[in-house]
C-alpha cells in the first residue's frame, strides 16, 4: 500500500451533464417526501425535503407512467439517476431543479436516485420524485430486511476510482469518485441489503491526514446527518438497525509522517487504540449485542485494529471480528494511489466471501 501518497479531497465546481433533458421546473406541492421513497441514509426530514450529507445516499421509488421527475437542490454534489435499474443520466452540482427523465414505456418503473461523491462542507436536499403528465408516484419500495453500515474515510467513499489516472485535480477528483460503485455498496448488493456510507475523506480515528485540523477527526462526525453543521446529531427513525457494521479508519492517523510539535509515534498509537476501543464500544451500545462488528486492518495500522478486537472478543464480545484486509492484486490507480473501481470489486468479492462465514443474524 503506498500510504505516502493517499491524498485528501478538495472543494471542486463543475457543470451539468447527462443523457436526459434538464429543466428548472416548481418544485411539486410540499408533502411528505420520505412518504413515497425508500432510503437507508441519513437525512434530516423536512416535509417537503429530505436534507442530507454522507456520501451513497440513495432514495429508491416506483412510478407509473412514461416521465419521472427528480426534484433536486445541490450546489456541489453529483448523482446518478437510474431506471429500472440502468443509470440513465448523470447529473453534476445540479443545483436547484426538477431533472426529468422522458420517454419511457407507458408501465410501472423504479427510480433510484444516488449521491456519488463526498462533499462534507454543503448540504444537499431532495425533493421527491414526481411523474410525468398522466401519471402518478406509487408505493415506496420495501426496506430490505439486511443492513450494514460502512465507516471509513475515502478509501470507503470510493475516491477517485473512476480515474484512469492517478494524478487528478480537483475537477477530476470529483467527477470520477462514485460511491455507487465502492466496495462497500457492491458489497451491500450482493447480498441484498440496504446500507450506509459513513464515510469522510481525510479525516482519521484520532489524526486526520499530514495532522490537518487537529482539532477534529472522524469521530467529531460520526454522528451527524449534516456534516457542516456543528453540534447536528442525527435522529435515527428506528428503522436504522444494521446486522453488520465495517469499520475502516486508520489510513490517515498513520500514513504520512508525524509533524514536528505532534505527539510521539508511542503516543500516536496508544491514542488511537483507546479510541479504535471507544469507538466499537459506543457501536456496541448503539445497537445491541446481536450487531456484528468487523474491524478492518491493514498496512501500519494492522497490528493495532487487531489488539483492539483480540481485547474487545477477550472482555466477552463475541460479535467482534478482525479483517486483515488483503491488497494482493489491487493496483490502486484510482486519483492519488486510491482505490480503483476493479480494486472495488475484488475488496467486495473478499468481504461478502467474509461475511457469508460470520454467524450473522440477517
């Protein structure tokens, strides 16, 4: 793994494009949007829109007719829109907007709305789906009856993997990572389960990339809906009750070299092992013993995240587990030596195969 040269995101403008018309429409009438989607994210309900900030946020829902509308207000973030289960437009820092998707055939379809990058200094808001003259939104899909959570830092939100070079600029950077297609939303797939990316670029356990604001890190985060507003927690609807959570964090605390007036390598480690413990502590108690836990390791930070867990199963946790994550034939040519998509899907093809091995209660 070349931990030197893991790089974080920056800010990126861009334009919009996409294989169906875009129009700038009246938003429909204020209802209660979460009524007639499906999603699994965190968001923050507001009537008439659903506000949100993580990455892979999706929102799924069925229509009937032979138009669907995708009402959107996001200065920052890109999606994909598919239908029926192909991506039909892709849709880069909309905007305010209705984005409309015409010409289908005269029946029932699905729509599936997903946020594509991480773009944690904005808020993005959806405002539902609407159909086409004729018409009309259906039922929301069902829930999946499996949940898994993914906590992690880019590596997890899926970085640049669309990239077919490793050197990206910011505008590269944020129209090649796709969340929809990183390990842990093929994963999610594959075996039927609904999910959470919890996933924050840069930011570490205890110390986020080359040290920078050393007065945050992911755990500052962990709990909101809204990244950039301080103090958010976000209120779990009581749906959110995931069998499996995969942790991933540790590649920032560790892969550049200590700043002068940092705490010492010794001190470094001990930090981020109470708070790796801390952490899968407060899992434990945020959703009960039946919830697996897998810890995942690897490179310099290995050694540690297992410690952890060889602890945690010892104290009588019987529903923590330790994955050393195998790199064996990743090529990491995703921006700045970053997971590439192909590394995506031979992590997901690893994990699922590790998963169908743990005694989990789906």
């Amino acid at each position: 793994m070349p931990w030197l040269r893991m790089l974080v995101a920056s800010a990126v403008s861009a334009v919009l494009v996409g294989t169906a018309a875009v129009t700038t429409v009246a938003a429909p009438e204020p209802r209660a949007v979460r009524d007639g989607v499906h999603t699994a994210g965190r968001v923050k309900d507001a009537g008439d829109v659903l506000r949100y900030s993580w990455p892979g946020v999706y929102f799924e829902g069925r229509i009937r007719g032979t138009g669907v509308g995708v009402v959107l207000d996001d200065p920052a973030a890109d999606y994909d829109v598919q239908v029926d289960g192909t991506t039909v437009a892709t849709l880069v820092t909309p905007g305010k907007t209705t984005h409309w998707v015409r010409g289908l055939r005269d029946g029932v379809h699905t729509v599936r709305l997903v946020k594509r990058n991480d773009t944690p200094w904005s808020t993005s808001s959806f405002g539902g789906f609407v159909a086409a003259p004729g018409g009309a939104v259906l039922a929301r899909p069902a829930a999946r009856g499996r949940q898994i959570e993914f906590v992690g830092d880019s590596l997890t939100a899926g970085y640049g993997n669309l990239s077919t070079s490793r050197d990206c600029d910011g505008e590269q950077l944020a129209r090649t990572t796709n969340a929809d297609v990183s390990y842990g939303a093929l994963t999610a797939r594959a075996l039927r389960a609904d999910y959470q990316l919890n996933a924050y670029s840069g930011q570490g356990m205890v110390r986020n990339y080359n040290g920078g604001s050393p007065e945050v890190n992911y755990r500052t985060f962990y709990d909101r809906a809204l990244l950039n507003v301080p103090g958010d927690v976000w209120q779990n609807p009581g749906t959110w009750r995931p069998q499996l959570v995969v942790v991933h964090l540790g590649t920032n605390d560790f892969s550049t070299p200590l700043n002068p007036g940092e705490p010492s390598d010794e001190s470094l480690a001990a930090a981020y092992r109470s708070a790796y413990s801390g952490f899968l502590a407060k899992l434990r108690q945020r959703y009960g013993a039946a919830t697996t836990l897998v810890a995942v390791g690897t490179g310099p930070f290995a050694g540690h995240v297992e410690h952890v867990v060889r602890e945690r199963a010892g104290a009588g946790d019987r529903r923590v587990r330790y994955w050393p994550l195998d790199t064996t034939g990743l090529d990491h040519t995703g921006c700045h030596w970053h997971y590439s998509a192909r590394d995506h899907r031979l992590l997901a093809d690893r994990l699922t195969a590790l998963v169908a091995d743990l005694p989990i209660r789906w």
